[in-house]
C-alpha cells in the first residue's frame, strides 16, 4: 500500500459531521486528493 492509499483510506474513515463547514473540507479534499491521483497516475 502506497502513501496515497493510506491517506485516503484515513480520510475515508473520519467520522461524518454534518456542519456546513465539515462538509466543505471535506469536498476540498476529496477534489484535492482527485487531483493528485491524477497527477500521479493510476496504481492498479
């Protein structure tokens, strides 16, 4: 398992919140983190 992998999988895991403020990290970092993984290429 790469960084990558491992940092999506501990993103992925966080408790949901359902404040305005919680759900707009976490749709930046979900583009961010699309971002690098296109940037890096496909690891399957």
């Amino acid at each position: 398992m790469d960084y990558l992998d491992i940092l999506f999988n501990c993103l992925e895991e966080e408790p949901p919140s359902d404040t305005p403020e919680y759900r707009e990290s976490k749709n930046i970092r979900g583009l961010l983190l699309d971002d690098i993984q296109k940037a890096m290429g496909s690891f399957d």
